[in-house]
C-alpha cells in the first residue's frame, strides 16, 4: 500500500471512529502499559507462597497467551506432569497477586499510555458513549485508573465489563457481547479499542470493529481485520 492510501485509510479510520455511537476500551495494554506491573505481583505472590517460580519477560510473553491471571498460573502450573496447586489455591494465590498489582499501582502508578486521555475526553465531547470490556479484574481497574483518572474515573464510563463478569475470558467475545447488550447498541455502532490478537479476535467474534494501539508485550501479534493499526492512540484524535 502506498503512503497516499494508507492516509486515505487513516483518514476514513479516524472519521468512522468520530462517528460511533460508543468506544469501548481494553484495560491493560490499551489504557495502560500494565502488564510489567502485573508481571511483578505474579512474582511477588509467588515468592510470599514460597513457590520457587519466577516469570521472566520472555515466560511472561508466551503465558500472556492465556487471557486471565488464574488461568495463565493454572497453565504455568500444568507444564508439570503433575500440577502441584488445586483450583483453590490458585485462586488464593491470585488474590495475592491482585493485592500486590493493587500495592505496586498505587506506590508507582501506571500512567496512561499517549492518547488515551484525550480521546476519552474528545469522545466525551462529541457525545460519545464509553465503556470497558477486560478480562482483568474490577479492583484491578480501579487500582489502575483511580490513579490515572482520578477517583470518579468510573463516571467516565456507562458501563464496565471484567473478565470474571462472563463465562469465558478473551478472545472468546463474552465481555464485548455483554457490554453491548448493557448499551443496548449494534456492533457496527461501535469501536473496540485494544492492543493484543486475542482482543481483536473477541471483539471480531462480537462483531465490533476494532482499532489496535500496538503494546510491548503484543507488539508483534497478528492484527489482521482490524480498522486501524496504531503505534499508540495519539495517532487518532489530533
Ligand atoms: C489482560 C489480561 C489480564 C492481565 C492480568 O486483560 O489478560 O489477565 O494480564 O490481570 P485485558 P488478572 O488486556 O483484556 O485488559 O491477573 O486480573 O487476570
Ligand atoms: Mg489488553
């Protein structure tokens, strides 16, 4: 594709983006490059258990895989031919994790990623209706964005879908099917804004148009079918 059609695109992209009816945002990757954070609390809760496991970049990245931080020790865990942790431990080890995500947000927070203050606020403006669909968890987004966005962050959005508010966690299409029928809206009224292949698959599988903002850990993912393709969301709303 050549720079002229590629701005065309960009330009149609941007209108069409202008002109929904709702965005709808991912959490971590999208808002925030949250996920060295959750990196350390899955570490720390390891060491606080007196587990012997550490999750490097490169281990992280391929179980960033498997949408869901119970799901993803479940899988580190199953490497094993015998997994050593019930489905009750790893849900206790979880909430340690979580408490320390909660704990590391709040002594350093996590600041938004380039653009995304000012698209909520122009979309605010233009009237738009905003919401979020994650697999993460609500006190994690509160941890996140109470920081971020300051403490009435939530009134920003109409409504907020997490990942355990649903059977199945990304790229199952769950959380964009639910806050769709809580918006009461067709897909095609719709943006998804995300940053990972397993995002774009659940929101395609929901039938929402989706733009990427590339993030480090999914820089590299397959983001066929998507509207738009950003190095981050600055690129949207001059
Ligand atoms: C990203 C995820 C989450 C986080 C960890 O969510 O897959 O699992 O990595 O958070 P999204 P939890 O990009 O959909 O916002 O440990 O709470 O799952
Ligand atoms: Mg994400």
């Amino acid at each position: 594709m050549n720079e002229a059609l590629a701005a065309i695109r960009t330009r149609a992209a941007r209108e069409t983006i202008a002109g929904a009816r709702a965005l709808i945002f991912d959490v971590d990757g999208t808002l925030a490059e949250t996920e060295e954070v959750h990196r350390r609390a899955f570490n720390a809760a390891f060491a606080e258990a007196g587990l012997d496991w550490f999750w490097d970049q490169v281990t992280y990245a391929r179980l960033l895989r498997v949408a869901g931080g119970k799901e993803r020790i479940r899988a580190f865990d199953q490497r094993n031919p015998v997994p050593s942790l019930s489905f009750a431990e790893i849900a206790g080890l979880h909430r340690i994790k979580t408490a320390r995500y909660a704990a590391l947000i709040a002594a350093g927070g996590c600041p938004l990623r380039p653009g995304v203050r000012a698209l909520v606020g122009n979309a605010r403006r233009r009237g738009q209706r905003l919401a979020i669909a994650t697999t993460t968890s609500h006190g994690n987004i509160d941890a996140l964005l109470s920081v971020a966005l300051g403490l009435g962050w939530a009134d920003l959005f109409e409504t907020i879908v997490a990942g355990d508010d649903v059977p199945r966690k990304k790229p199952a299409p769950d959380v964009y099917v639910e806050v769709l029928a809580r918006l009461t809206l067709a897909p095609a009224d719709c943006i998804a804004v995300e940053d990972s292949g397993n995002g774009l698959a659940a929101a395609a599988r929901a039938g929402i148009p989706a733009i990427i903002t590339r993030s480090a850990y999914f820089g590299d993912d397959d983001f066929t079918g998507a509207l738009l393709v950003v190095d981050d969301l600055s690129e949207i709303d001059e």
